[in-house]
C-alpha cells in the first residue's frame, strides 16, 4: 500500500475521533479531504479500505418503522405508539436511538405516557442534537407537520 493512502488514513480517523458525528459515507469527508490536497483517487482508495467488507450502503427507505412487541405495546399509551411512529417514519431517530429510548422507556413503572417519552427524548436526544433539529424533532413528536418539507 502507497505511504499516502496510509497517511490519509490516519489523518481519516484523526478527523472522525475530532467529529463524532460524521461518518465515512458523509460527503462533506470528501470535500474536506480534496481541500486538504488529497487527490480524489486515493480517497477513494482509503475509504474503501477503511469500510468493513460486509457493511451494505446505508439502506433507508421511507416507512421503515420498528413494530413493538407486545408487551411493549401494551405498557404503552397509543399517543406514546404514535409518537414513536411518527418519529420512525419521518426518520428523526435512528434504529440505535430508537432502540436505546425503548430500553429506558421499558424500565419506568406503569403506563408509559407522553411525558416520560418527552423526558426519554430529551435524555437520549439533547446531547448529539442542535437546537433546529431538536425543534423540528418535537414538532413530529407532537404530531404537527408545518417544520416539515
């Protein structure tokens, strides 16, 4: 492998330990790497080297939603079913998130209500979210659809 290639390695991972957000696929990557001088055929070469060889390229479609089992369907009130529904369905939460919000909400006593998936929300969500995107993901959850376009 050309010394380059293994140095614009490095200087890949350097990049998304500084920004965990982003991911190889982000095409902001690329462009940030063209403008630090790499050519667009070596990036190309480490990015591939770097993705696992069975990782399949992001498949998202609209309506992919999670069905709840039963019993996490029935300890939940149907505005909370539909709140997480609506969130699913617009894609404001990834599969993850989703999983994570649905462990916390699974450990509260009684009837899961609207307010304890707000505060589920807030607590998964405020950390890695900007101040637009939580709007707009509260909007959802209240069930509105005038932010959405």
């Amino acid at each position: 492998m050309k010394t380059s290639i293994n140095e614009l390695i490095t200087v890949i991972l350097q990049h998304l330990e500084a920004q965990p957000g982003r991911r190889l696929s982000d095409p902001v990557l690329r462009q940030w790497l063209s403008n630090q001088g790499y050519s667009r055929r070596d990036i190309d070469a480490a990015l591939r080297i770097m993705r696992p060889t069975n990782a399949r390229p992001d498949e998202r479609g609209p309506g992919r939603v999670r069905h709840l089992s039963k019993w996490e369907s029935l300890r939940m009130h149907p505005d909370v079913r539909g709140a997480l529904a609506r969130l699913d369905l617009y894609e404001m939460i990834d599969p993850y998130t989703r999983e994570i919000i649905l462990e916390r909400l699974q450990q509260l006593e009684g009837e899961v209500t609207l307010d304890d998936l707000d505060s589920v929300l807030s607590w998964a969500l405020a950390r890695s979210h900007d101040f637009e995107s939580l709007q707009t993901l509260y909007t959802v959850f209240d069930g509105a659809s005038e932010t959405l376009h």
